[in-house]
C-alpha cells in the first residue's frame, strides 16, 4: 500500500511509502493530544492501530531527524520537538524516505538520474520544486485545524473489525 502526493495541476502521482503514512498518523496524533505530555509507543502504536515494532522503526528515524524527542526515565515516551504548525509535512517525509525522495525519479527506477535520464526526467526536474514547496506549506497540525478526521477513518474501522472498541480520536484527552 503506498500514499500518494499529487504535484499541483500536473496529475503526476509521487508514491511514498507506508512508513511515511503511518509515520504522518502518529505525529498527528501527537499533535492532536492536550499540552506536550510525552506519549509512550503502545499508546502512539495503538491509537494508529500498528505495532509497536513497525511505529518504533518510523519514530527513531523521526527522533534522529529531530522531528520528535525520546524522553528516558519516568516520563518515557515521544513529544513533538516544537508546536505542531512548525513540523513541515517535507521535513516529516524527508526524515522517513530519505532527504534525497524529491531528487529520485517518481516514474521508474532508482536507474533514472540526470547523467542517465528516463524519457520523463525532465518532466519531473521542472515539477519536483511545485511539490517540495506544496509540502513546505503543509504541516502536520492542518488535518486537525481544519476538522479533517479522514486519517483516522482506515484505523477506526480496523479498531472496529478487530473488537477494539474505544475510537481514535486525536483532539480527545489521552
């Protein structure tokens, strides 16, 4: 399964990977709950409806980009590193794909670069900034600010399917 991020007027698809989406739905989580209270794994894991394992994997590269601090001791856990609305959507899927995801080709391989271009590569090098900007300009406190629930939706049916009883709701209480 892979999210995709449509370039602005030009219906080319980019295709990130699962990490990056289940990665965006933690830290939108995060930002949906009250003050800056540190959030432990299997809360984060089970509010998004993943495992701890798969939700720890995303988290470090997070924590190692700076994007989110790992807190040791009694208050273990995971915090946003700064207000939800200064965590850019480019620097979240920066952390997660690799810093250099807009540079790689969106239409083939890794073999597409620019001393061995594919047919469309220059397509794309005209492109890539419009997306990189459109995902400066987003951040993850959006999908809360402007009432979209949609990326909770997959995970509450699956809490549902599963018996799980108590819904996701990321602007609720802990």
């Amino acid at each position: 399964m892979q999210a995709d991020a449509v370039s602005a007027g030009t219906g080319l698809c980019m295709k990130l990977s699962r990490d990056s989406e289940y990665g965006l739905r933690g830290l939108v989580f995060l930002a949906g709950q009250p003050g800056n209270a540190s959030h432990q794994l299997n809360e984060i894991a089970d509010a998004t409806a993943l495992t701890r394992p798969f939700m720890a994997k995303i988290f470090v590269r997070l924590a190692r980009s700076g994007v989110v601090r790992s807190h040791r001791g009694r208050e273990r856990g995971y915090t946003l590193s700064r207000p939800a609305d200064q965590i850019g959507v480019r620097q979240v899927v920066e952390a997660i794909e690799g810093a250099d995801v807009f540079a790689r080709c969106i239409f083939w391989t890794n073999a597409c670069s620019d001393i061995n271009p594919c047919i469309l590569h220059r397509v794309w090098d005209r492109t890539r900034p419009a997306v990189g900007k459109a995902m400066e300009g987003l951040s993850i406190a959006d999908p809360i600010s402007q009432g979209d629930r949609s990326f909770t939706l997959p995970f509450e049916r699956r809490r549902r399917r599963h018996g799980m009883a108590r819904p996701i709701d990321p602007g609720a209480p802990g």
